[in-house]
C-alpha cells in the first residue's frame, strides 16, 4: 500500500494514469487514479457533494470521503488527506451492502428534490455519516 499521492489537474483524464498521481478534471467534477494498493485498477471518484469533495490546500489534495475499493479484488479501503495515504479497516459484506443502500437512497434524495429547494446538506450527511458509525461500532463490538 503507497503511502503517498500527489496530483495532477488536468481538463480530461489522460488514457494512461500513472501510479501514485490523482488527475483531478475540475470541468468533470471526477478525480482519477490507480488503487492504492497497488493492484492496478482505475479508481473514479466524483466530485459530488452526495459522494465525495476534494480539497485543494495549495500543495497537496485531500478527498472525503474515504475510498472504498469493494468491487475490487483487492477491497482496498484508504483515505488520501493531504497527499497521504491511510490504510482504513476493512468492510464486512453485510456493512457493504448496508453503506451502498445508505448512499444510494442519499443519490435518489438529493435528485428527486424539486428545483430550487434548498437542501439541509450538512445536518442530514453529519446525522447519515453518525448513524453508519454507530451501526458499525455496534456491529464490531459485539
């Protein structure tokens, strides 16, 4: 597992992606790069606030939230902040599913909202990232 990331803006991502480099295309709201683990496959991240934010601090680059590899062969699991590289601890099957039904009915809301509203974006991510927290505490100490 690397340890270190840096990062590339460009207007599209490039065919071939180096290891160790995100490519972040702000005309596509998408961030891109090769797992982390080292297994090679290509890691796409839109930058969405249903799904994930990149922050930019002038020198390195920090996602939110952590990236989770679950279709891969590798599960990798890890967050990038500021240009570092975290090992996270890995899902259980049953916490994978239950975070893939969290984030989609999160997508659906936020699309299915009329035009014009205005969303209550922080509480309802602070109260869904709490919940998942406590479901998953609760579910490891059993």
């Amino acid at each position: 597992m690397r340890t270190t990331i840096s990062h590339e803006f460009v207007d599209t991502i490039p065919d071939h992606l180096d290891d160790g480099v995100v490519y972040i295309s702000i005309p596509y709201a998408t961030a891109v790069h090769r797992c982390c683990c080292g297994c090679g496959h290509e890691v796409v991240t839109p930058l969405h606030p249903r799904q994930w934010s990149l922050t930019f601090d002038g020198e390195s680059i920090s996602l939110t939230p952590s990236i989770g590899n679950w279709s891969f062969p590798c599960r990798s699991h890890y967050w990038v902040r500021t240009g570092r590289v975290h090992r996270a601890h890995s899902f259980a099957d049953a916490e994978i599913v239950d975070l893939r039904v969290d984030q989609r009915a999160e997508l659906l809301e936020h699309f299915e909202r009329p035009a014009g509203s205005v969303p209550e974006e922080t509480a309802s991510l602070a109260e869904s990232w709490w919940k998942r927290l406590a479901q998953w505490l609760g579910r490891r100490f059993r």
